[in-house]
C-alpha cells in the first residue's frame, strides 16, 4: 500500500505532466492537429488535471483509507489521458479502444470515494 509521501510525489510527477502536456498542446501541436485531434487531446489534458487534483487532496488529507481510489485514479490518468494523447497525435486506433478502460478506472476510483464515505462514522 502506498504512503503519503509516494503519494504526494506520484501527483506532483503526475501534475507536471499535466502542466507540460497541456503547454505542449497549445503550443507546439495546435498547428499540426485538426480541430478534433486538437479536441482529443485537451479532453486528455483535463482529465488528467482533474484527477491529478483529486489525488492531491486524498494525500494531503491523511485518510490512507482513500489512498486505493487515488491509485485507482492514477491508472485512470495513464490509461484514459496517455491513449488520448497518443492516439490524437498518431491516430493509431488501438489506443483509443484502451481509452474507455481508464474511464472504467476513473469510475471505480470515484465509486472508492463513495464507498468509504458512506463507511465514514
């Protein structure tokens, strides 16, 4: 099981790389990609954001009972975001059939939440 410090380090390295794949779109790739490649990837990009948020408040909140969801999200972001990224720079289609998986991830990583906040006294 993961600590706090592995945890606040995975979104820290996970937030960078919102950060800089985020700046890589809007500065580098807005020129070589169609409005919908353009599109694909900022959904990644915001996705990415979110839940990196999000895995920043479990570490921060020191309820190790919530640190499954915040691992279960950062599978989320490397399934979900990294096959957007990907496919939208590559339009290879088979990373965006693994694209719903981490969808899947992000959706049991929430469903942790609830479930540990209804066991909450």
């Amino acid at each position: 099981m993961m600590n706090k410090k592995q945890l606040i380090i995975i979104a820290g390295i996970l937030g960078f790389l919102a950060v800089s794949f985020g700046a890589f779109g809007t500065h580098t790739l807005k020129d070589q990609m169609t409005d919908g490649q353009l599109k694909v990837f900022q959904t990644g990009v915001f996705y990415h954001f979110i839940h990196t948020i999000i895995i920043l408040i479990i570490a921060f909140s020191n309820e190790l009972r919530f640190f499954k969801a915040a691992a279960v999200l950062a599978v989320g972001i490397i399934l979900f975001s990294f096959s957007l990224y990907i496919y939208s720079t590559t339009n290879i289609r088979l990373f965006a059939i693994i694209t719903p998986v981490g969808g899947f991830s992000f959706l049991i990583g929430w469903l942790l939440i609830i479930i540990e906040g209804i066991r909450q006294k």
